[in-house]
C-alpha cells in the first residue's frame, strides 16, 4: 500500500488523469521537478532537525555547567 492510503488502481487513475491533463511531453518536466521540490524540502526538514538538535544539546550542557558551578560555590 502507497501512503495516503493510495493503492494501485487509485494511482494508476490519478497518473492517467494528469497525462490528459498535461500532455505527455510535459510529465516528466513535472515529475522532474516534483522530485527537485521534494529533494529541497527533505534537505530543509533535515537542517532544521539538526539545528534543533545542537540547540537542544547546547542548551543541556549550558544548564549542567550552571549545575556544576553551582554545586562548587556551596
């Protein structure tokens, strides 16, 4: 099963309807560049997750070394 909950006959349909829609001379100019835009937007997800992440990370050990001096000054 596809996401979405898409199955063969479905994509099939949906395929066949874009083709008469677009033309076949234009569907793989749009499928190319669907693939760019998913590509990009995969790229973003992941940079932004990693931003997140090193935040997080900096924001821990910057809150065990308050912890840690702290405990020294008592």
């Amino acid at each position: 099963m596809l996401p979405f909950g898409l199955g063969l006959p479905e994509l099939l349909v949906i395929l066949f309807i874009a083709l008469i829609i677009f033309g076949p001379k234009k569907l793989p100019e749009l499928g190319k560049n669907l693939g760019k835009g998913l590509k990009s937007f995969k790229k973003g997800i992941d940079e932004a997750s990693e931003e997140f992440k090193e935040s997080i990370k900096d924001e821990e050990t910057s809150s065990d070394e308050k912890a840690a001096k702290a405990k020294e000054d008592t």
